[in-house]
C-alpha cells in the first residue's frame, strides 16, 4: 500500500470515528440501541482502516493523525449540532491539533 492510500485510509477511518461519535451521543448511554450498535460497526470499520493504514505508516505517525483529525471534526460537529461555545484557548488548541496532524502527515 502506497502513504498516499494509507493517509486516505486515514482519513476515512477519522471520519467514520467523528461519524461514531455522534451516534454514540445520540444513544443517550445507549438508552437508544440503534445508534449506539452503528456507533460500535463505524467504530469497529475505522480500526479496520487504521490496521490499514499502518502498513505503510508508522503507527504513532498514524494513530496521532487519526485521533487529531477525530479531536478535531468532533469538536466542530459538536459545536455545529450542539452549539458548544470555544474559548480563544480553545480554538487555540485546535489550531495546534490540526498544525500537528499536518505536520506529521507530511512525514514527521
């Protein structure tokens, strides 16, 4: 597998992680079964795609891109859907999330 198909792999396995993590919300501590059995599925197929992806990447590399891009798209659904209110501190930190998620996509 070529770095670009494993960072898309990545990608991928990130959103399925954001995506899960909605579901996992919407399952009031799975109160709610649906949502919270997609939540494991999309869960279960982003670890899929990690174990993808590190044949080509290393797995720190990968992991951190992965939780990074998780981190991030989590927090902006969240303060899209739910009206999450971010500090400057907080922006600050994400900023600083996405500039290392970039940097090590890059190749460390």
């Amino acid at each position: 597998m070529s770095v670009t198909l494993a960072m898309c792999c990545l990608v991928l396995a990130a959103a399925l992680d954001v995506a899960s993590n909605v579901l996992l919300k919407r399952s009031e501590g799975f109160r709610r079964p649906l949502p919270g059995v997609l939540a494991l599925l999309l869960i279960l197929s982003a670890f899929g795609l990690l174990s993808l992806a590190i044949r080509a990447v290393p797995l720190s590399v990968a992991y951190a891109v992965w939780g990074g891009l998780g981190i991030l798209g989590t927090a902006l659904i969240s303060r899209r859907t739910d009206g999450v209110r971010f500090s400057p501190g907080a922006w600050a930190g994400l900023a600083l999330i996405l500039g290392s998620v970039a940097v090590l996509g890059r190749g460390g």
